[in-house]
C-alpha cells in the first residue's frame, strides 16, 4: 500500500517513516507541501496516487496559537479540511491526527469519543474545527485524537526534561493536570494496523472518529519523574522534580486539567490498543541517549 505522509518533519510522520514495514510511505513538509494550498494537496496527491493520506501536518505551537490564531487556523482548520477534500475528489480515505486539546478538561474520568468538547485555548478550537471540516469533505475518514505525544524526534517533553536536567538539579512540574502520554512510534504502530485493515477489507471500516493514546494515566510531574528514572538507571541526565501546581505556572493558552483519553473504542472496532505510556518512555530515552539527542 502506499501511503502519503503530510507534516514530514514532525514527531508522528517521521515515526510512520520508520514503522513503514511493507508499505511505501512517501512524507512531504512545508515548504513543498502546503497544505493550506488546495491546488499544492491535489498535486500532490495526482503525483503520489497514494491509497491513502495520513494528515500529520498542523500548527502545533499551542501557546503562540493564542496571538496566532489566523496561522494556526489556516493548519489547522482550512488545511485539514483541504487534505480531505482533496483525498475526496481522489476517492481515497484520509487518516487525520487530533488531539485531546479539543475537550474542557472537566470531566472526571477518561473522555470517549462522543463527550462533549468545548475547548478552552485556540489550539484546541481550530483543532476542532478541522476535525468537523475532515468529517464534512470526506465521508471515509479516521480522525485520531492523541494526547501528549512524545518520540526521538523533534520537541517535545521528554527532550525538554532531560535537556533541563543537564543544567538544573531540581525542577518544579506541574501535578494538577491529567493525561495519557502517546510515544509517537507506538501510535505510528496502530496507524499502521490500521492501514492494514483498510488494505484487507476497504468496505467494512467503521469511519469516524477514535482515541489513539497511549495506555495508563499520569501528571506532567509524573511523566517527568518518570522519565528521569529511566534515564538514571541508563546513566543519563536526571533532576529532582517537585510538583506544582498549574496557577503557578502560567502559560498563555489554557491546558486541560484532564487529557485522559478512553480508547476501548479503538479497541473493540480494530482490536488495536496502545501501549502504556512508561514502556514508551523507556524506549524513547534510551533511544535519546544511545544517540545523543537529548537537544
């Protein structure tokens, strides 16, 4: 099957590079690949003549989307909507990354799929609004909402924590906010069962959209501590990490005070369950340090 791979540069799609196994996945970025130029997507598309698009590409500076919005809603929102058009027009599925920023946070368990959303940052509501604009362009879609994602690849959390720690013995974490931590190459794993499944039986895929996080809950200050133990005991950089609170860490875009994401749904329709979170630590660190990418 080949597969074409938008946002080549970030952590998911160069996950999917990596896990690629037997299919012929082909990423393209910016500045080839635009996908707020609908006529840039379509020619792509015609040149690739995949069997179907993963939509990795979006405006993932959740902070600056606050003074940024028009930017991170023409990624988000009207580029999301024009890689599902044009998949549309090409008569082939699109598979579109989300995230958990498109819910409040104030629920008090796991969010399912069908909660209520209500997000509270303009990450999260141009999100969301790509998730509608995907549904409305393209009838067979999978749109995938992750949560906290990290890997080998670009910034993210764990590089940040073990790059602090190089420098700084104590680190204060924020403990009040809930989350499923997602290693990029297990959700890339899913994707590519799920292409799989999509190979084998195109007409009997239940569209829509699923929760694709890794397994297992924890805090910023959890995730931190863990990865510090991991990177102890493998000899790295670690940090004493104190838990604070989110009003002492005030950020310009509001997180959710729960990012939990229920994936029984993913579960039951493909039979396919990310693992938990810790195993993704273990792996991601130890490929940082073995490699020297903690930077």
């Amino acid at each position: 099957m080949k597969l074409l791979v938008t946002g080549a540069q970030g952590q998911v799609a160069q996950s999917l590079v990596a896990a690629q196994s037997s299919h012929d996945v082909v990423a393209i970025g910016r500045p080839d690949l635009d996908i707020t130029d609908i006529d840039t997507v379509r020619r792509h598309i015609g040149a690739v003549e995949p069997a179907v698009v993963v939509n990795c590409a979006a405006y993932t500076a959740v902070d600056k989307a606050e003074s940024e919005t028009e930017a991170a809603e023409r990624a988000n929102a009207s580029g999301a909507g024009n890689v599902a058009r044009a998949c549309n027009e090409a008569g082939i599925p699109v598979i579109h990354i989300s995230t958990d920023y498109v819910f409040d946070g104030e629920k008090p368990t796991p969010y399912l799929e069908t909660d209520y959303t209500g997000p509270r940052s303009a990450y999260g509501r141009t999100k969301l609004a790509g998730e509608e604009m995907v549904a409305i362009a393209n009838p067979r879609h999978l749109i995938l909402r992750t949560a906290w994602v990290y890997s080998p690849y670009g910034n993210n959390f764990v590089k940040t924590m073990l790059r602090l720690a190089a420098t700084r013995p104590e680190l204060g974490v924020v403990d009040d906010q809930l989350g499923s931590p997602t290693y990029a190459p297990h959700l890339a794993e899913a994707i590519v069962a799920i292409l799989e499944q999509i190979e084998r039986q195109p007409h009997a895929i239940d569209w829509g959209v699923y929760n694709a996080a890794g397994a297992g809950e924890t805090t910023w200050c959890g995730f931190a501590r863990e990865v510090f133990q991991v990177s102890q005991e493998a000899g790295g950089p670690s940090a004493v990490v104190s838990a604070i609170t989110t009003a002492e860490y005030p950020t310009p875009a509001r997180r959710p005070a729960n990012s939990r994401l229920d994936g029984g749904k993913l579960k039951s329709v493909f039979g396919i369950g990310l693992q938990h979170w810790t195993e993704g630590v273990r792996a991601c660190v130890s490929a940082l340090l073995a490699h020297s990418r903690v930077s």
